[in-house]
C-alpha cells in the first residue's frame, strides 16, 4: 500500500532512485513507527511522515517521523551517536524503525564539547536545557556558557570574544527576556530519538551544516523539554560569557541568572529551528 511519505531531493540523492520509489510504493517503508523526533507513534498509511537519512562516518540508518515533527532531511552525525540512537530508539520501542543503509560516500548533557572553530583549546561549553516563560507561554531552551574566555582564533591575549562572535553569526544581544528572539536560519538543533545530539551551524565550505557543538553523549531532556520543543518546531539558545549563569539547579534559578546577565549586557540569543536539522 502507498504510504503517505515525504522523500527530500538531498534524501533521494543519497538512497537512490529505486530506493526512494520502494519507499513511496509501502514496499520497504513501515506502516507504523515511533517518530525519531518526538518518539510518539505515527502511521505513514494515515498520516503524512518525513524519511530522515542519519549519516554517520562509516553508516546511515533511515528513519522516519511526523511530517509535523521534522521535514524530510539528510543529518550528518557522527558514527558513535549513530549508534546510539539506533540503541535508544531499539530500548524505547523494541525493534527499531530504522533501515541500514550503505552511505554513498564517508564525512566525517551536558555538557562540554569543543567546538571546532570558536573556542580555544582550554575552553569547553556547558550546555544545560530548560524551560523558559517568555510571554506567558513556556519554551525549550538551551543555556551555553563556556568554561573560560574565548579568544578570537588566531589571536593571543586575555580578553573574550565569545559574545562578538556570536553577534557576527547572527545572534542578537539581549537586555531583557520580553520576546522571543528572532529565527537565525542555517542554524538548528538536533534532536533524534528524543535526546539532544548537537547545535548545527552553517558550513563555511558550504553544503550540510557541521556540529557547533556536540554532546559527547546525547543529552537527555525532560518530556516537557520535548514537547514545547515540537509544539514550537525551534529552541531558543541563550549564551554568555564564562561565569555568567553558572550551574543552576532549577529553572527559576537558571531564569533569574540569565535575567541578571541580560540586564548587565552579557547575554545573547536566537531561536534555533528544530534540526534545519
């Protein structure tokens, strides 16, 4: 039976033809699946369902979720989280609702992940997750708060530049948290198996977007988390500087910190898409 599937071009580029035309017939795609987003049941006879190629370094697993939840994509991500939300979602559901599939060519929580251009080598990011009320209505957000200054690559010296470098992608300084931020495109989150994997910025050289930061393990995030982040289809990305928000235990402590580092001018956000991913 035909099923009610989205295949994207950059998808069908990396199946194939045939395979891309099996999918759409019902020949290899299931009837029922657990969303690989919002890890809710979905049925692609009833409901329109995207295909998503995850790409790891030497595999790619296909997957599948609401059309609502996720547009169909390709996602670059490395072999170990891969792996591991192939095990996630095989924990969760039993039997994964996922194909292996060999790649047509190789590319290569909190909590700190060196980013490959923007910190230095002594410094990592903290990233913690949270709701955050803005407007009278609750959303997903992640805090980013490196462990020691960010100095501009290629330059020597004490200062920060986290912030600057920030602002220079796209990022909006914050005095205080009375709207959501606007939508900064080419970048997303990245949330399979309904765990946090990674931030995706745009890639310089072009083509799919590389990790910003990646959790060296996926980041666990609350069910609340989940679904005010599929409800929005974005998350909002606070940062600040080294010692600015700290560790904070509960959300109205982390709120408080990031009111006071908005109020003194250390504070920048965006709304990140979910997985432009």
């Amino acid at each position: 039976m035909p099923r009610m599937l989205d295949v994207s071009d950059e998808v069908r580029a990396e199946i194939g033809d045939e395979e891309a035309a099996r999918l759409l017939a019902g020949e290899s795609a299931p009837g029922s699946y657990d969303c690989t987003s919002c890890r809710t049941p979905g049925d692609s006879e009833q409901e329109h369902t995207s295909t998503v190629l995850f790409i790891g370094d030497e595999t790619a697993v296909l997957s599948f979720a609401h059309a609502t939840c996720l547009p169909s994509q390709v996602v670059q991500v490395t072999e170990e989280q891969l792996q591991g939300a192939v095990r996630s979602i095989g924990a969760v559901g039993g039997e994964p609702q996922q194909q292996p599939l060999p790649p047509q060519h190789t590319q290569q929580p909190p909590q700190a992940q060196q980013p490959s251009s923007l910190v230095p080598e002594q410094a990592v990011l903290g990233v913690t997750s949270g709701l955050v009320l803005i407007q009278n209505e609750l959303h997903p957000a992640l805090v980013v708060e490196p462990t020691a200054p960010v100095a501009r690559p290629g330059t020597f010296g004490s200062g920060d530049d986290f912030l600057p470098l920030l602002i220079e992608q796209g990022f909006m300084p914050m005095t205080e948290l009375a709207a959501v931020p606007p939508v900064l495109h080419g970048w997303s989150v990245l949330l399979a198996a309904g765990q946090l994997h990674a931030v995706l910025q745009p890639n310089p050289n072009g083509g799919r977007p590389v990790a910003w930061w990646q959790a060296h393990q996926p980041l666990q995030v609350t069910d609340g988390w989940r679904a005010a982040a599929n409800k929005h289809q974005q998350v909002l990305m606070f940062s600040a500087p080294v010692g600015s928000i700290g560790r904070q235990p509960r959300e109205d402590l982390m709120r408080d910190a990031l009111d006071k580092a908005a109020a003194n001018g250390k504070l920048v956000s965006a709304a990140l898409p979910l997985a432009g991913i």
